[in-house]
C-alpha cells in the first residue's frame, strides 16, 4: 500500500517543481524599470509652469527708490501706493550737487557741469548701484520717486519675468526657449539691466529681429502712452494706436530716462565701473546708461509699453534737477490733481478706491432704535 501511494504521489510532486521553476524562470526574465522620483526628472523635459504674479519685491531682491531727503511729499506717496499694491521699498537718500566733493567728482565733466544737479543725481544712483554691489543683492529694481505704476503691477511683472525665463526667443530662438528653463535666477540668468520704467527708447536698428510680442491683459491701450512709447510701438513695432493688451520685449539698446530699471549684481558692478566709479562721463546719467548699452559694454531687455511712467502735477514739484521745473509755482492742488500716461488702472489715481471713507454718509440710511 505505502509503495503504491507513494507512487501516485509521485507525479503530482514533478508537476509542482516543473511549475515553480518555470514561474521562477520567467519572473527573473521580467524586466521591471527603475522609475525615478519626480524630482529627479530633467526639468528641461518637463512644460513650464504657469505665470504667477510676482512677490512683495516683484521677484528682485529689493526695490529701491531714490528720493531728496526733504521730499517727503513723495515719500509719503510711495508708501502709499507701496501698501495698496503690496510691494516692499527701501530708500535710498538723493544727493545734492553741493555736497559732492570736488575730488570726488568723476573725470569727463566740462567746467560748466562741474556744479549742474546732474552730478548729483548721476551720485544717487552710483550710491544705489554701490549699496547693491556692498550687500552682495543679486537684483534690485531701481525706482525714481515719482512714479506711478499699475494696481496689478505684480501680475504685470509676474508675467514679463515668465516670458523672459520660459519664453525668451529674444536669447534663445524661436524653439530654443526651453534652453533656459533651468535657471533659477528671475527674469533668466544673462541680464545686467532690465528697463520698465523709461520715457523712451532707441532699439538698435540694425537688430530689430531681437524682440517678441507677447499678450498682456493688462497692457494698455497703445494710444494713451507717452508720445515717444507710442512713437516706438507705432513706427518700429508696426503696432496700430488701438492695440492694446500688448507688449514688446526687446534687447535694450538706448533708453531714455531711468525712472524705473532693474540691476543684476554684475550690472551694478559694470554701471559702476563704466559711469563715474571707475571711468568718467559727460552727461545725464540716463544718457550715459544708453551709450554704455549702445557700446555693447551692457546688455538686458526693455519692456514697451513700460510698467512704470512719471507722474506730473504740472507745477515746481515735478522736478528737483530741472531748472525750468523748479522755478515754476507750487499750486495747492497736488497730487489729487495729477497725472501719468499708459497705465491701464494707476495706483495713483485707485488711491481713493481703496482708502477713500465716508462713515457719516453710509450711516446715515441706519438709524438706532
């Protein structure tokens, strides 16, 4: 009996080796690909991520604003406009001619500028650029204290710094742009200046391929800019005055005036060297600006229409350096009468929107009982 069920046992027993060794076989022969955590991905393989508005500093380390010390009209309308548009400022003091020693004073300068305001204002901003390179600051927005800007100006830069990162064919090419989507820096890695806030601009003209039109909700309509912004958009760009929600980006080349410009580190570093710190110069520290980026000594990109404009009250304060400004009359009017071009919703004139009450008149309909 033992030898016969031992024999009927037998079979069953080969058939569950021969199974476990073909299971075994063909398990080892599976292969199972190593599937890498997400953040090991190449980010160059992935999209890009969705614009967002920029921070409290509209993604630069710091902004800075140069103002007079005895300016404290402009003070107090900066930290207004700062608060209700959520930005952070810094001040940095605006100097007086008077006090600039003559040693001190930069080589290049006719006798007849030796005193003009304009020493005194090119020494505002090397101060600005010496404060960036001294505090080892990787990027600050420069600020003029009489600007205006956009209640949704960090939409509005959220969306530039997007483009110059992930959509820069200006840099890279059309198709190229992913090149540049692993850096970490804002507005991209290759920049010294960045100019929003000029009264005007040249682009090279023998390079006008280096732009790129992109949509911006926010953008104005093109006819309500500043007469040499519209003259720019218009005849180089071939937008039409109606356009609105647009604007270029391009290589910057000659703008005029520098209410509002941002400096990487290395920027800060050039425009010192170039204008006064270590070389001399001859003219507005705008002018100087434009013909050092001309000479291809710096390089960055420009922003049209821009997203911060002079604001005017039309009388003696519209001007701490122009003489002809100066000597005209203080009216009381001020800024409730004021004005400033090619924004679509200026903070400036939304004050009264945020911060205008009248709790006599709305309690009125209310009685107690």
């Amino acid at each position: 009996m033992n030898v016969k069920r031992t024999i009927q046992v037998l079979p069953a027993c080969a058939i569950i080796v021969v199974l476990f060794f073909t299971f075994r076989h063909f398990h080892n022969g599976l292969h199972i690909p190593q599937v890498s955590p997400d953040h090991h991905v190449p980010y160059i393989s992935r999209q890009p991520p969705n614009p967002r508005p920029a921070n409290e500093t509209l993604d630069f380390q710091e902004i800075l604003y140069i103002s007079m010390p005895y300016r404290t009209d402009r003070q107090d309308a900066l930290s207004l406009l700062a608060a209700v548009t959520g930005l952070r400022l810094t001040m940095i003091p605006g100097v007086d001619v008077s006090t600039v020693h003559r040693k001190a004073r930069p080589p290049g300068l006719s006798e007849d500028k030796q005193n003009d305001p304009l020493v005194g204002v090119w020494r505002a901003h090397a101060n600005t650029w010496r404060y960036i390179i001294d505090n080892n600051i990787s990027s600050a927005l420069i600020l003029e204290d009489d600007v205006d800007w956009d209640m949704n100006i960090k939409e509005i830069m959220g969306l530039w710094n997007w483009q110059l990162r992930y959509n820069n064919t200006v840099r890279w090419g059309t198709g190229n742009e992913g090149q540049g989507w692993a850096e970490e820096c804002p507005y991209g890695c290759d920049w010294d200046e960045l100019f929003m806030g000029q009264c005007g601009n040249t682009p090279n003209p023998d390079r006008l391929d280096l732009h790129q039109v992109y949509h911006d909700p926010h953008g104005p309509v093109i006819s309500t800019t500043q007469n040499n912004i519209l003259k720019e958009a218009t005849e180089v760009w071939n937008l039409s005055s109606t356009d609105s929600s647009l604007r270029i980006s391009s290589a910057t080349y000659g703008p005029l005036c520098a209410m509002g410009y941002g400096l990487s580190r290395i920027g800060a570093m050039r425009m010192l060297y170039r204008i006064g710190g270590w070389y001399g110069f001859g003219m507005g520290v705008d002018n100087e600006i434009a013909f050092r980026t001309e000479d291809g000594y710096l390089s960055g990109y420009t922003m049209t229409p821009p997203a911060f404009t002079a604001w005017r009250t039309g009388d003696g304060k519209d001007s701490d350096n122009d003489a002809g400004m100066k000597a005209m009359d203080v009216k009381s009017e001020g800024n409730p009468a004021g004005w400033s071009h090619g924004l679509k919703k200026s903070a400036r004139k939304s004050l009264g929107e945020v911060l205008d009450k009248q709790f006599w008149k709305d309690k009125k309909v209310e009685r107690r009982r």
